[in-house]
C-alpha cells in the first residue's frame, strides 16, 4: 500500500504548527532542518517540506495528495483541488498597507500607484471591484521592503501580528481577506490513500476539539448541583462524585475554551468552590 504523502510549509508562518499537529496525532517523523522529504515511521505517509506558494499546483498535480497552507494560498492559486479542512491556526489577513506618516482617504488612494504583493491575483480582483487603477508589482518575498526602496508605493501582505508592517514603516489601511491554515486535496485520491487520509482526519479532529475544550473539575454543596448543571452541560451531563464531606460533591465535566471565562463566573456564583481546569490532550467526539 502507498502512503499518504502530505505537503507541509518548509520554513515560515504555518511550519511549525503543521508539524505538531502531525506530531500530536501520534506520527512520528524525523525532524532534521534542510530534510525536505520524509517518510513517518509509525503512519503511512510521506512528507514533503515545500514553499507553501506551489502547495496548490503540487496538490493538483498529485505530486502531494493533501497540503496543509494558509487558505490565502488557496485563494491566489486557485488550483483544483478541495478544501477538506479548516485547522483553525495560522489566522491572518491579505491587507494593503501605505507610509505609516500618509493620509488615507479610502481605497482611491490607490488610484495610478504602484503596489508590490505576492498575491496579484487577488489584490488584482480587489482593485476592480472597488474601481481602482492602480499597477501591481509582483514579487516573492521580502514585500514590506518595497516602499523603503523605491520600489513601489504601497504593499498587499499577509499581516498576522502587523509587527513586520511596523518595522518597515507602514500602516495597515484595509484588508481584503481573511484566512487561516486549511488541508486541501488532490480531487482523484485512490481509495487506499482515502482510507489513511481518514484515520488522519480522525486524529486531527481530535486533537482540534481536545484545543477548543477544557476539562473542569469543581466542589459544589448538594443544593448547588441542579444550576451547576444547567451551566456546565458538558458532552453528556457532568459526572458527579460524593465527597467524603457529608452534603458535598466533586462536579467533572467539558467546557469551549472560547465560552470558559462566562462560565467560570456563573459557576462561583452559582457556589461552586475549587475549581480546577485542565488542558485535554485528546478528543474523540
Ligand atoms: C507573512 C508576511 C510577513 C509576515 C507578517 O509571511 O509576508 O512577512 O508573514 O507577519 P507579522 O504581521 O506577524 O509580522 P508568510 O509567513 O505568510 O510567508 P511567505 O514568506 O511564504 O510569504
Ligand atoms: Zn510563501
């Protein structure tokens, strides 16, 4: 049987946590910098470290068969190939930035500029829509540098923390996209490659649900236990222990990371005393 083989960054923004979310799905693979193929010892896949930029058209070629890349890739290339996962990491905008010390009117500031970006398809789409003549200068890398030397006027980047707008002198103006780390696949995957490509979807949905959830565990007088429950809903109902204290209770249940402060104020003043949360390693829903 063949392996799955999986197109990661090689260097960059999604590298690392592509790497350990295969890593927390239990795939062991040898890490060494400069190895820009490797194949899993414990799981059938291959992995190929490439510049996020050809993921799309590798995938379609079926040189990958999945691709883990921000979906501003996606977008750009628009190559064939699907989308069959959001992975929630990697958040980020496609933004026109300008001098930080320019007026900026609205997008007719752009009007007979030049604008260096990486993403001339999309920027090229923006600017139509919105009516804008302006001129796009394409190139790979190093965007933000472009005004600072002349090369152009304005810039269309990837901004995650805007730090690196900062340190070159520029100010983000307005975002024409959002995006985060997606898997995409090759469309025609045989049913072997399917079948690893699920047991690799399992894993990764578990590893997702155990981030966006935490375990809570609390104390709670018997007369408290109905409101705590309805607060606390978790994947059932939450499991309740007698403490050795006569009248008490150990309350266990799941709560959405995102929903956990709101809840953590309603369950003290629902009388909950105690109350310990912990990181869940895996998930299986
Ligand atoms: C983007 C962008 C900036 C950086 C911005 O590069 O080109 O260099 O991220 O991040 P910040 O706002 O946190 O400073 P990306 O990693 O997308 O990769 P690339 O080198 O493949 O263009
Ligand atoms: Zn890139």
């Amino acid at each position: 049987m063949s392996e799955l083989k999986i197109a990661i960054q090689k260097s960059g923004r999604l590298n690392e946590n592509s790497r350990r979310l295969l890593e927390e799905c239990g795939i062991k693979f040898s890490n060494g910098s400069g190895v820009l193929k490797t194949k899993a010892v414990n799981f059938p896949v291959e992995i190929l470290f490439l510049r996020d930029d050809d993921i799309p058209q590798y995938v379609e070629q079926q040189v990958a068969d999945i691709g883990i890349l921000g979906e501003n890739m996606v977008f750009e290339k628009s190559k064939d190939v699907s989308v069959i996962e959001k992975l929630g990491f990697a958040q980020c905008r496609l933004s026109l930035a300008i001098p930080k010390e320019e007026n900026y009117p609205g997008p007719e500031y752009f009007n007979g500029k030049k604008v260096a970006t990486s993403y001339p398809k999309l920027l090229s789409e923006y600017f139509e829509k919105n009516g804008i003549k302006a001129e796009i200068e394409e190139i790979s890398g190093s965007v933000e540098i472009a005004p600072g030397i002349g090369l152009a006027d304005a810039v269309c980047d990837i901004v995650s923390s805007g730090s690196t707008l900062m340190t070159n002198g520029l100010r983000e103006v307005t975002s024409i996209l959002k995006s985060q780390a997606v898997i995409i696949g090759n469309k025609k995957l045989s049913g072997d490659k399917k079948k690893i490509l699920e047991k690799l979807l399992f894993r990764i949905r578990a590893v997702k649900s155990a981030g966006e959830n935490k375990y809570i565990l609390l104390n709670a007088p018997e007369s408290a236990i109905p409101e705590i429950c309805r607060i606390l809903p978790g994947m059932k109902s939450p499991t309740i222990l007698p403490l050795a204290e006569k009248g008490w209770f150990s309350l266990h249940s799941v709560v959405r990371e995102d929903e956990f402060w709101e809840r953590i104020n309603q369950l003290k003043s629902a009388g909950a005393e105690g109350i310990l949360v912990i990181p869940i390693e895996k998930m299986i829903l």
